[in-house]
C-alpha cells in the first residue's frame, strides 16, 4: 500500500466520510435544505443562500496552473493553518505519535499537533549559517513515531530559505518514512522555484501554498495542500464538506484571473523594492543591532535596545511581532514590510536617519 496511506491514522484510512449534497449546478436544488431566496446584500455570484460548491472545480483548476501540479494533488484549504490542522488530524496519534520540526519556526506546526495530544521534537535552525538546516542533526532527530517533518521556507520567522540540497537530503531519506511537509507560504518573495516539481518524485512530500501572502487574501483565508492524490483523498475525508465559503471561492478566482495575476506580480516587486528600503532603513537605527537578509514579506531584526523599539512604535500608532518567546531570539523583532509611508513611519519613530 501506498506509503501516505499506511502511515496515516486507522480511524481514517477506515472512516467513511460524510455525503455531501450532490453537486449538481444544472438542477433546480431542492436537496440541501437552503432558503430558495438571497439574503439582502448578497453580492456574490452564486447565492448565498446556497451551499458553496465543495473543493469548486474552477478554483482548483486555477491552482493546478499556477502551481504547476495535476488537479487530483490539490486540496484548497481555508488558509494553510487548515492544511496543517488536516495533516495533524490525518497522522497523529494522540499519546503516540510526533512532530519533527526547526527551530524557530511557524507556531501552528506545534499548535496543531499539541491540539491532536501528539509530541513535537526540535532542532535547532543554526544563526551563525543564517538559520540553515543541518540534514544529519534532523535526520539523526528522526524516530519511526515522528509522523510529519515541517520544514518553512522561507522560514517565519528568521525569513531564510531552507538549503535545496538539504531539503532533498531530508526528503530522500525520509522517503515512506514521515510525510515531510514543505511550507512555501512565503516563496513568491524569494524569486526561487517552488519544488512542487518534487511531488512527483517523493510520494509522502506534501508543500503548503496560500494565497493570503503574495496575492494579498488573508482575509479570505485560502491556501492549498499539495501531494500524492492519495493523500488528497484521505484529507477530503477529514475537511468540513463546505470548507471555503462563497465570497471566498469567487474573491480567489478573481485573484487568481490572469489580468490579476500579472497585476500582483507588479506589486509584488514593488514590495521587494519596498523591502531593500527598510531593511536598509532599519540598519541605520540606533537601536537596531542587525537587519537578517529577508526572502519574506518580513524582516527579521535583532535590537540593541528592544523595549525602546518596541515603545517607540506603539506611541507611533504601530505594531510590530514580539518574538523574545523564541528562546534563541532573545532581542529579535520581526516586521512586515510596508507601503513606503508605513515603513517611513516606522523609521520615524526609531530615529533612523
Ligand atoms: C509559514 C507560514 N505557514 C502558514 C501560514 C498560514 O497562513 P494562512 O493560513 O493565512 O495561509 C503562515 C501565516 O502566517 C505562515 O507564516
């Protein structure tokens, strides 16, 4: 039996999914128990009154172009805090099972699985080589109860790609072993290939992909899980029947037009441009120690003085993400990067010159 299956939770290779009301948009629907008329306001395509289409066919054909993948590999999520929640809930046992993962890294991984009463193991992320991942030290971290091996990149929050070569490493000798999930929510601003490419040659790899970064959707919360079919199956057992509402789905078709597609990609090296700024911006504050080389929408910066930082900002009327929970990010801050008149704000208030 395929790998994806055999280290997937019983209960779930075995559980019958629920049935949905049958898709069929040509009849008049009279099965699904819905209001026949719009609610006032209704601006949406479809209704909403009605049950939006689950896993609609025409999103997932966007997808399949833009990522370069077989539709039968794509599962649209809300957001990949949902691909995550779904992985956890496909592989870990509670009491059993664990997580691999670097650190530091996106809390959710562990969240998800904390959720799911499994464990989570750690290494380090190494700063003196700009946060790389050590393939040995991971692998040699690897137990057969380890069900899943995060890897970001780039990595939120140190920014950083992960190493191809040892990403490969990982996932040649993980193969059949751990579904090694690659988290790409940030790749659109690093100008480097996506490996969705690999899918094909490594059964139990599985990448994350949104739409809330690059194509500015966070509020609609979409993403996608890309793997084996087989894997898209088990996880459509789990996913709620109507996971992605209606205003939803049309708001990812709009953004996923290929008018707006080139639209985004313009703005999108204007935020590159945007973040040279700042970073070098921020490198000339007088409380800032060091600027980390970004490929995120985000920098990653270490004070010299982080409650002033921090103090200097909020009276500025702007937040910017604490990270002194990381252990190994004591004085670190990490900053989204703005429209030029946030980011000269924010230099405003941290006496950068
Ligand atoms: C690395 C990483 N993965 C996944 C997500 C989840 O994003 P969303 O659920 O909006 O797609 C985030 C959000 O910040 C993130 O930083």
């Amino acid at each position: 039996m395929n790998a994806v299956v055999t280290l997937a939770r019983p209960e779930i290779v075995n559980l019958k999914p629920y049935s949905h009301a049958a898709w069929r948009p040509s009849l008049t629907r009279l099965h699904a128990n819905e209001a026949p008329w719009r609610p006032t306001g209704d601006t949406t395509n479809a209704g909403l009154n009605r049950y939006p289409e689950p896993q609609p066919h025409a999103l997932i054909e966007r997808m399949a172009a833009l990522y370069e993948v077989p539709a039968a590999a794509i599962l649209a999520t809300r957001g990949g805090d949902e691909a995550i929640d779904l992985l956890s809930r496909i592989y870990l046992r509670a009491g059993t099972d664990a997580i691999l993962q670097c650190a530091p890294t996106f809390g959710m991984y562990q969240v998800a699985a904390h959720i799911q009463g499994a464990d989570v193991i750690e290494v380090p992320l190494d700063p003196a080589r700009g946060w790389a991942v050590d393939p040995e030290q991971l692998l040699g971290a690897w137990q057969p109860h380890v069900k899943l091996v995060y890897l970001c990149s780039p990595n939120n929050p140190t920014a950083n790609m992960l190493d191809t070569e040892a990403l490969e490493t990982i996932c040649r000798a993980l193969e059949g072993k751990a579904i090694v999930v690659i988290d790409e929510a940030y790749i659109e601003w690093s100008r480097c290939a996506s490996l969705t490419r690999w899918l094909d040659r490594f059964p139990t790899l599985a990448i994350l992909r949104t739409l809330s970064k690059a194509h500015a959707l966070a509020g609609a919360r979409v993403g996608a899980l890309l793997a084996h079919p087989r894997l898209i199956e088990l996880a459509k057992r789990v996913i709620p029947p109507y996971a992605l509402a209606q205003p939803t789905v049309e708001a990812a078709l709009r953004a996923l037009d290929p008018a707006e597609l080139a639209a985004s990609r313009g703005r999108l090296e204007g935020l590159l441009a945007e973040r040279d700024y700042l970073s070098k911006g921020l490198a000339a504050s007088p409380l800032v120690a060091k600027v980390w080389p970004s490929n995120a929408n985000f920098l990653l910066i270490d004070c010299l003085d982080i409650d002033r930082f921090l103090s200097s900002t909020l009276a500025g009327g702007m937040i910017v993400r604490d990270l002194r929970a990381y252990p190994t990010l004591p004085r670190s801050l990490r900053i989204s990067v703005g429209s030029r008149a946030q980011n000269d704000a924010l230099l405003h208030c941290i006496g950068s010159t």
